[in-house]
C-alpha cells in the first residue's frame, strides 16, 4: 500500500513537470512551427488556440493527463530488462517506430519493437481487424510503454459490426470508431502498457488535409476521454504559418532539411524523428522518475 501511494505521489509531480516540459520542448525543438499551437496540456482540459480565427485551426480536443507509474514498468526496471516500448498503427507507425528506434536506444535499457501494420486502420476491419491482430502478436508478453498512430486510412465511411452504412464523421461512424479505440487502448493496457498517441501532421492535399484534421480532432477528444496523452505532431511539422511544409530549417543549424515524402502525406526519415522527438523525451523522464522508484530504499547504518 505504501508503495502504491507512493508511485501516484511521484507521478503526480513527475507529470506535472513533464507537461511543463512538452511545451518548452514543442517551442524549442518545433522551431519552425507556431510554438503557441501545441495542444499538450497540463490541466487536463482542451486546448483552445488564440489565432484560429486567423489559420485552420489545430486539432482542439487533446488533452495532457497523469498517469500513476505502471507496475509493469517498476518490475520491467528491478529486473534489469530492457524497456519495451511497442508501437501500433499503419504505415505512420512504421514512420513513428522508425523515429522512436533512432532516439531509444538499446545501449541506453530500450527495446522499441514494431508491431505496426501498412494500410491498416479503424475503418477497415473488414481487410483486418486491428482488436484481433495485436491480441495475436501480443500474446502473453508484457510491455511497458504502447505508442499508437492510425489516421492516414481512415478517411472514409464504414459497414458497421451492425451492418448499417456510416458515414464519415457521422453520427454512427464516431460510435463504432469510438469503440473499436476504446477496446483497442483496453487492450493495450490489460498488458501494463502506458499509452500514448501521436496524431498526424499537415497534408499536402487541401481535401485530404480536412478530412485528416477532422480524424485528428476525432481521435483526440477520444483519447481524452481515456486519459490517453495525443501528441499532436502539426506544430513540429508546419511552416510559420501552420500549414504543410516539405522543407523545414533546422532548429539548430537553420539548415533547409527534407520533411516529407514525395506522396505530400508521409514524412521523411529526418521528419519522422523531428516528430517523435517530443514523444521520446517523454518516454525518457518517465522512465527516469519511475526508476527512482523502482531502486530499492537504502539500508539504514546497523540493519
């Protein structure tokens, strides 16, 4: 019970100065995007953007909640094993894993394994279902951290487990996409896992563009209400002016780098890391703090 009360107690500053954190973080490594447009957000509430009357606006239903550290993640830690941190979703969770790869690695205690899956999403599960597909390659093991990022297919109606046509953004789509989330980060964390999402940037087509934002506002205001951290990735990957950029500068050099793919919806290779980068820091203190918690108490002088 002590220790029990003890991990929220941590949690709860180490995620209060976390969130603290993320916004720096977005404003000093997003240089090239609106810093004031990120929607991580320590109160737990929806962020609202001071100039949407001026841009379209950025995905407004996400939330930055706590979470106590995860039992799973203390004993992955007291055991000395390698941090499992689990990525899901399309061929955006390819792109996602890839950048998380680059950032934690094996050398520092993590283990990031792919479980993502192309041309996959919550509006196809007549081609796959998602539920399904990572309870099989799950099994019986154990994680520690689950990063998921779907959106990119999911831009259209859907046969309900029903059989009636919703569709998209309707009514009905919302209902049943809702619910194949909700079983879906269920799932996720029957294995321990802490969840995170990591929403997606600009696209290069206006249509396509709207429709994505309206997916990313969707997913969001779904992952608040599982206390879920989204991450959204348009601040780090939009011009100055918010919207959709191929070339950046680099926060650091100033140099012209390459975003994002040639098809105007994927990143680059370079911009699948600028969009983690947040995400990976994150990943880092978390793991840090629970450490802390994790190593055993000193023995006193004489016991």
């Amino acid at each position: 019970m002590q220790l029990t009360k003890l991990v929220m107690d941590r949690s709860a500053v180490l995620l209060l100065g976390v969130s603290v954190g993320v916004a720096i973080g977005f404003s000093f490594l997003g240089g090239p995007g609106p810093a004031r447009s990120t929607v991580i957000n320590g109160s737990c509430s929806p962020a609202v953007h001071k100039d949407a009357t001026l841009r379209p606006p950025e995905v407004t239903g996400a939330r930055q909640c706590a979470a106590p550290a995860q039992r799973q993640l203390i004993s992955t830690l007291r055991a000395n094993r390698p941090v499992r941190v689990a990525v899901f979703g399309d061929s955006y969770g390819d792109g996602v894993w890839s950048g998380l790869q680059r950032q934690l690695k094996p050398a520092d205690g993590y283990q990031v394994i792919k479980y993502s899956q192309p041309a996959s999403g919550f509006t196809r599960y007549r081609t796959l279902n998602l539920e399904a597909h990572a309870a099989e390659q799950l099994g019986d093991d154990k994680i520690d951290v689950a990063v998921i990022s779907f959106g990119a297919n999911d831009a259209q109606g859907i046969i309900t487990d029903e059989g009636k046509h919703a569709p998209l953004m309707g009514d009905l789509w919302k209902a049943q996409i809702g619910k194949r989330i909700e079983r879906y980060v269920a799932l996720l964390r029957q294995h321990n896992a802490l969840v995170y999402w990591v929403g997606l940037p600009r696209m290069r087509d206006a249509a396509f563009d709207a429709q994505v934002g309206a997916i990313n506002d969707f997913y969001a205001s779904e992952m608040a209400k599982l206390d879920v951290p989204f991450l959204d990735s348009r601040p780090v990957a939009s011009d100055t002016k918010g919207q959709y950029a191929a070339y950046l500068p680099d926060p650091k050099t100033g140099e012209r780098t390459l975003m994002r793919a040639g098809d105007g919806i994927h990143m680059s290779m370079t911009g699948y890391v600028w969009i983690t980068r947040v995400l990976a820091g994150r990943i880092r203190d978390y793991v840090d703090a629970t450490r802390t918690i994790a190593e055993p108490a000193p023995k006193e002088a004489g016991k």
